[in-house]
C-alpha cells in the first residue's frame, strides 16, 4: 500500500479524452470508470506503432526486474513474472494514464518479505486481501486519505527503503552465505564476513552493474521517441530506454479510479499466483519515454511476460544472484533522494521532522516508520489548526486579525490572546475581530465568541467584528449573540468604536443588524 501511495502521489493524468465527473448512469461517468471508452474509438495505425514499441522496450524491462524483485521478497523467480502481466491487461480496461505501469516492485517486494516468511502461499494471500482492501477503498472513494500522507513522509520512506533493499543485495553480490534479513544485522554480518567474498561472483555483479551505468549514462544523451522517428531508430532508442532505470515522471491521476485497478490487478493476480503489486516508478518512465501513446502499451508488455514464463522457466535457475543483485541495486538507487534533505532545509526546516522519523524508524520497521511520519505530519498539522498565527495591530482601536482558518481547537488560544491584550490590562480596550480570513466557524467557536462579547461588555468596552463572510455571518446572527456587532470596514468600525460624530450609536447599529439577519435568513 505505501508505493501504491508513493506511485498515486507523482502522476499525473496524461491519457487522451479523460472525462469530467457526470451523474453515474451518463456516458461521461461510464468513460470515468472504464476509460478505455474514451480513447478506443478514435484509436489509430499510428498509435498502434508507437504502443507496440513501448510496450516491447517496458516488457524488456520488467522481466529482468520481475525476477530480481521476487529475490527481494523473499519468493523464487519465477513469482516475479507470475506478478508481472495481470496488471497489464487490467490496466487496459481501468487505467487512466497512458504511462503508468503496474507490477512488481522494489519496495513492494520488501514489504511482501516482512510479512509472507518466504511462504509463496502468505504472498498469494497477501495479495488477495490487499486487493480486497484497495477495491474497497476505490469503490468508497477513499482516495482522499492518500492526501494525508505529506511528501517528506513518503521521501523519508522511500530512501529508506532504497538503502534497505540496496544493502540487501550487497551479500548476493559478493556471494555472502547466512546472512541474516534484519537490517542492522544484516549490516554487522555482511562487514564481518567481507573476508569470505566470492572473487567471481563480485566480478560478476560489478561488471553487470558497470553495463547498466553506462546505458544509463546513453539513455541520459538520447532523447526521448517521436512518432515521426523510423521505425528501427524509435525501436533501438526503446530498448536503450528500456535497459536503464528511468527517472520518476511526475503524474496526476484519479486515486480512485488507480485504487480500483490496483485492487482489482491483486484480486485476479492472486489467482495465478501473483504476490502484491503496485505502480511502477522505473517501468512508469520508460514507458513515457519510449512514446506510448493508450495503455494498450502494457498488452504487448503482458504477452511477452507471459511468453518468457512459457519458455524461459527452465532457464531461471541459472540465472546469477549477483546478476540480479545489480539489477536491483541500479533500480532502487534513483530513489534515495539526497537533495530532499537540502531543500526542506532551505524551504521549511520544520519538515525535516517527519521526514527523519519516517526515515530512521522504517529501518526498524517499515510500517512503523510510515505510521510515526504520518503521525508527526498530522501533529503538525493540528498544531497549526490549534494555534494559528494572528496578525496585531495596535492603535487607538486593537485590531486582531487570525491569519488562517478558525475552528475549535484554535478557540481558547483565540481567547487567551484577546484577553491578555485587551481585557487584562487598564484601562481595558476596545477591539476589533478582522475576520477576512475566516470562511467558516464550528458551534464551538460560537460559543468562545459568545463568551467573549459577555466579557467585554462587563469590564464596559465594545468587541466588533469586520470582513466576516456570508457564511460565518448567517452562523452568527443565527446564534443570537448579545452585544454582536458587525462593520464592512475596518475604517467604519473604528470610527463607531471611538464614537466619533457622525458614527451610528449601538442600539441603530443593533437595528441595522437585525435587517441584515432577516436578509441573510431568507437568502
């Protein structure tokens, strides 16, 4: 669930004729759930073309992948391609992007290993219950809660989860034996035993991790396909895209309609023994880059999985682990984020914190490291609604002015400053509320205000309110609250504050508010 989250968080929506929200029974709501409507009808030879190509390169991809991926999770190679073509067809019907791709990958294998004791039956299982759940949440539109888990929390995760997984790796690469999974541990035995390295099975995984540098290093100087290319150019550029681990596009798409697909990708794969999968970051930009133009990309990627299983099962076992080690490791290095760390330093130090937390805790524990970040996120988040910055200015009338939203938790830190500078001094003051940027009240703050206008009028000075909107007005002429008085202006109630000639008296202002309730009321 968190990389379907990660994935869910950085796309965007880029396939062609995405519909508008419509009543459930209209055409544009039917294109909504399966969008394969919307792009079919006016499909093309040229399409065709440019699909095949990206279809073929993400395909060369995904099998090495989904064999280095089922090592991560703890389950023989062969579990890897049973994961990696479900999602291909499925898509097809359900997707809403063109690029994405769904499959195994890096950290959803790592979290499948926690869990599943290296028992392909728990992953088969995994998968089953995870795609219920994410139906579930599809067919509820529950795709807002992704929006509750802040982009420090998942950069925190997902570098931790590369250093993890990378690491990993290392003793597969240098040919360790009996090294133990925990991460510190695994730490502490790979450096005690680097004396017992295999010479040929480290040649091996450095040679194979030098190759994919350098078609790295060629994918970075070839530009992306276009569909005026030749055909032999737009397939050798594919395959060279292909071959690398490919930088992260940035997407948005519907998570709803993405939770339906996943969901529905893990129910199915469950039943030709897939474990858990997700979108795909690497797979996702090697699409985009290779010019894909409907998800009918992903058919051809999922006949060619399906293809290798038919007559490449044979062959898996020969199949070096330091070979797969370095496909691994090459996958899972693009996302540790180094720069992440300097830019929330630059930007807003604050976020540093959930993202530390998230980062050092998931290597105790995964779960535990999103479900802390998430937590500090949210503490955050409520520290601001409960405490809201305000805006003083002092003059012959205080004027208070809350910079952001008002709701009960900030109320008593509300009242507190308004006391401390209005009330508890002496002689007491007169202020005015500037409400502008207040678009709505609970019956809480009803209440605090309410209190508030009492306390005034017994130490014998006024509380105006001005800049309230239509709404946080009609809520307070609603509660009928003694004393309330209400300016359009700043200059207006500071002029009826210091009683100045020419300024209506209270019992007018009172009357003038009574036609503005009735008004209100019948609006």
């Amino acid at each position: 669930m968190p990389s379907s989250v990660t994935a869910l968080g950085q796309a965007r929506s880029s396939g062609p004729g995405m519909a508008p929200s419509a009543c459930c029974c209209s055409p544009a709501a039917l294109q909504r759930r399966l969008p394969i409507l919307a792009w079919l009808p006016s499909y093309s030879l040229q399409w065709l073309k440019m699909d095949f190509v990206a279809g073929l390169s993400v395909g060369l991809t995904a099998i090495p992948q989904a064999l280095a991926y089922a090592e991560v999770a703890g389950l023989p190679p062969q579990y890897g391609l049973y994961s990696a073509f479900m999602g291909c067809f499925v898509y097809f019907f359900l997707g809403t992007s063109r690029d994405v791709t769904l499959g195994p990958t890096a950290i959803m294998s790592l979290l499948v290993s926690f869990y599943t004791f290296h028992e392909p039956a728990y992953a088969v299982l995994l998968a089953f219950l995870s795609g219920c759940i994410q139906l579930a949440m599809g067919v509820l539109r529950l795709g807002f809660l992704l929006d509750f888990i802040s982009y420090p929390v998942i950069k925190g995760f997902t570098s931790a989860a590369a250093v993890t997984i990378g690491f990993g790796q290392i003793k597969n690469l240098l040919g360790l034996q009996n090294i133990p999974r925990p991460f510190f541990l695994q730490v502490y035995h790979t450096f005690l035993r680097i004396a017992e390295t295999r010479v040929g099975d480290a040649v091996l995984g450095l040679v194979c991790m030098l190759l994919l540098l350098v078609l790295k290093l060629m994918r970075d100087h070839v530009p992306p396909v276009h569909p005026e290319m030749p055909p032999g150019v737009r397939l050798s550029r594919g395959l060279v895209w292909a071959a690398t681990t490919a930088s992260q596009n940035n997407y948005r798409i519907d998570a709803n309609q993405e939770l339906l697909a996943i969901g529905l990708t893990n129910m199915l794969g469950s039943l030709v023994s897939s474990y858990p999968v997700t979108g795909s970051f690497g797979r996702t930009a090697v699409n985009a880059q290779s010019g894909v133009c409907t998800p009918a990309g992903g058919l051809v990627t999922g006949v060619l999985v399906l293809l290798s299983l038919d007559y490449l099962t044979s062959l898996f076992y020969y199949i070096p682990k330091s070979a797969l080690a370095a496909v691994i490791i090459m996958a899972v290095a693009p996302l540790f984020d180094t720069k992440i760390f300097r830019t929330l330093w630059r930007v807003k130090r604050l976020d540093l914190l959930p993202l530390c937390v998230t980062f050092l805790l998931c290597f105790w524990e995964v779960q535990y490291g999103i479900l802390a970040g998430a937590l500090v996120s949210l503490l955050m988040l409520l520290h601001s609604a409960a405490r809201p910055e305000t805006k003083v200015s002092e003059g012959p009338v205080l004027v208070l002015q809350p910079a952001s939203g008002l709701s009960f938790p900030a109320m008593e830190a509300l009242r507190e400053e308004i006391l401390s500078r209005a009330l508890e001094v002496s002689p007491p003051r007169c202020l005015v509320l500037e409400c502008t940027h207040v678009c709505s009240i609970d019956y809480t703050v009803v209440l605090g205000l309410g209190e508030l206008l009492q306390d005034f009028q017994k130490q014998g000075v006024a509380l105006a309110f001005v800049g309230l909107q239509v709404p946080v007005l009609r809520v307070l002429l609603s509660a009928d609250l003694k004393g309330f008085q209400y300016f359009s202006t700043l200059e207006e109630a500071e002029k009826h504050l210091r009683q100045e000639p020419g300024t209506q008296p209270y019992n007018i202002r009172e009357d003038s508010i009574l036609d503005q309730k009735v008004a209100l009321l019948k609006a």
